[in-house]
C-alpha cells in the first residue's frame, strides 16, 4: 500500500504526513492492533501456563498516536509507517529469573511467525541493561473471519527481567537512549548501575538453584512412614510435611495459604514439626467429624486442615 500522506517519489526529501488525516487512519485501526494484543496474549498466556511457568507480569499497550507521530517525523519516513513500524502493539513479559528468557524465547518461535528478533542477553552490553525483542505475526494456521484483519498485522514481544524491568524504569527517567547522551563524567557511575542490575539476576539466580537443592535434600528425608521432624520449620518443609502427611489432598488454595498458616504455627506456639504432628494427630477425629457434619466431603485442603485445627487450638474453641 502507498503512503498517501507522505511524498515517497521526492528523493533524499521528507514531507511531514497530515497530523489530522493520518490520527483518522490511526484510530480506524485501533481496534485491530487491539485485537491483535488480545489475541498475543492470550496465546502467551496459555503457552507459560501449560510449561507451568511463572512470570512476574505481561503489560500489553497499543502505541499511543503521538508517539506513533513523533516516531514517523524522528525517522523521517516516506513510506507507510503502518507498516514500517514494528511496535504500535507491544507487549512486555516480565521474567523472574535471567534463565526464563531462553524460555520465553523458545515460547515464542513455537507459537507464532518471528519477522525479526534482536536477542541482546547474548550480547556483550553495549549499553545499559537491556530487553530482548521479537516482532512477530500470528502463525499461518490462524485462519478465519476472527483472524483475517489482523494476521498480516505486527506485534513487538519484549522480554526482560524483573531486575531488567527496575532498570530500565529508572534509565529510562533519566533520558538517556544512547552512549552518545551521557555526560563524560557520569559514564562510569551509568555502566556500574547497570552491572548491579546485572549482579542481582545473577544472585536471584544463584539463590534459585540453592533452593531447588535444599528442596532436593529435603525430600530424600521422607520416605512413606517417616517424615524428619528435625526440619526447620519454614515455608519449603511445610511444603513437604502437607505433602507427607495428607497424600490425599490438594496442598493448598492460595498462594498465601502456606504463609498464613506459618504465622498461624507461631500464634499457635508451635516450636517444631513433632509438636505440629502431635497437635494434628490430636485434633483430627474431632476435624473429620466436623467437616462431614458441614460440607458432607473432603472440602479442606492439606493447609486448611491444620490451620484449621491450629485456629481452634488458638481460639480454643
């Protein structure tokens, strides 16, 4: 398609587009780049929580029209910019940790048509600390009246993590988009932030594996008849111990389940796991009782069961 508000057919000469005509094509196409997001997203979504992943966050954004605008006059463009540019929908994914990106990355090329990618955690950090970035199109077999407006449209996919995220907040405050920006005598303070951010993802990462094996040996203490009483009594092995002793049931019902019950323990005066089995045990042919009399079924959960139990033994009731 030609661009009808600007002049292509003067070389080496840039017209600035009708800022009137060009707002009424933006807005008749909104809709579509939103679909287009919801459509991404939605795609995202599934796909990390099939591979039971978790992210800190996904922000979808439709490019607002002055940026859009601002964007055409900077780079001077002659062409179409509905199809030059690549971000008038974007979305942001929020990683955890620096490993999940390769993750994301995989994610990505499974579930749509990548157009163009610039993947600069293989890089040497030229500047800041920066995101990965894919323009993609929704994949071939999306077809159908629902997907025909939009399958030849664009969506830029930027990946960071969270430490990425925190920098790029700030920097981006700062106005600095390029090495050439920065005042000689703050250069070296920029890069040494920059390298903290980079730091932290490795330190979360470490932290990670670290836990995973302190999970691991956890789990080799517990066989079917024994669980070690000996543990610490913390968020991982309360984990376990639910596991241990309700097999049966579902662990928990939300996130924050295990946290309440670990300062319901406290109130409770609960010093170690054999005080906890012991109150547990106690308590359980009245907890049996009373749940069937209310809900007929197995309604609590592992962690509902003994909050249960250390409420009453709280309240005394």
């Amino acid at each position: 398609m030609k661009c009808s508000w600007g002049n292509p057919e003067v070389a080496n000469s840039f017209e600035a587009p009708n800022k009137s005509a060009l707002k009424k094509e933006y807005d008749r196409r909104t809709s579509l780049y939103e679909q287009l997001i919801e459509e991404v997203q939605y795609i995202l979504t599934r796909s990390i929580k099939r591979k039971k992943m978790k992210i800190g966050g996904m922000e979808p954004r439709v490019k607002e029209f002055d940026s859009f605008y601002d964007k055409i006059i900077r780079k001077e463009m002659d062409s179409d910019p509905f199809e030059a540019i690549e971000d008038i929908a974007g979305i942001r994914i929020i990683c955890l940790y620096r490993s999940d990106l390769e993750k994301i990355e995989n994610l990505i090329r499974e579930e749509f048509k990548v157009i163009r990618e610039d993947l600069l955690r293989k890089k040497a950090m030229a500047f800041g600390y920066m995101t990965d970035q894919y323009v993609i199109k929704l994949p071939k077999h999306f077809r159908g009246e629902r997907y025909d407006p939009i399958k030849s449209l664009k969506c830029e996919i930027q990946v960071r993590t969270a430490s990425m995220h925190a920098w790029a907040t700030v920097s981006h405050h700062l106005d600095y988009k390029q090495e050439a920006d920065i005042p000689s005598e703050l250069k070296d303070d920029f890069y040494a932030l920059s390298g903290v951010f980079y730091i932290a993802d490795s330190l979360f990462e470490q932290f990670r594996e670290a836990r995973a094996r302190s999970i691991r040996r956890l789990k080799r203490t517990i066989t079917k008849d024994q669980f070690n009483f000996d543990a610490e009594l913390n968020l991982d092995s309360l984990r376990a111990y639910l596991k241990w002793r309700f097999p049966e049931r579902k662990l928990y019902k939300g996130e924050k389940a295990l946290s309440i019950l670990l300062s319901r323990a406290g109130k409770a005066e609960v010093k170690n796991y054999l005080q906890l089995d012991d109150i547990v045990n106690s308590n359980m042919d009245w907890f049996v009782r009373d749940e069937i009399e209310k809900y007929r079924t197995q309604h609590f959960s592992a962690a509902g069961i003994v909050n249960r139990i250390l409420r009453k033994r709280v309240l005394k009731i």
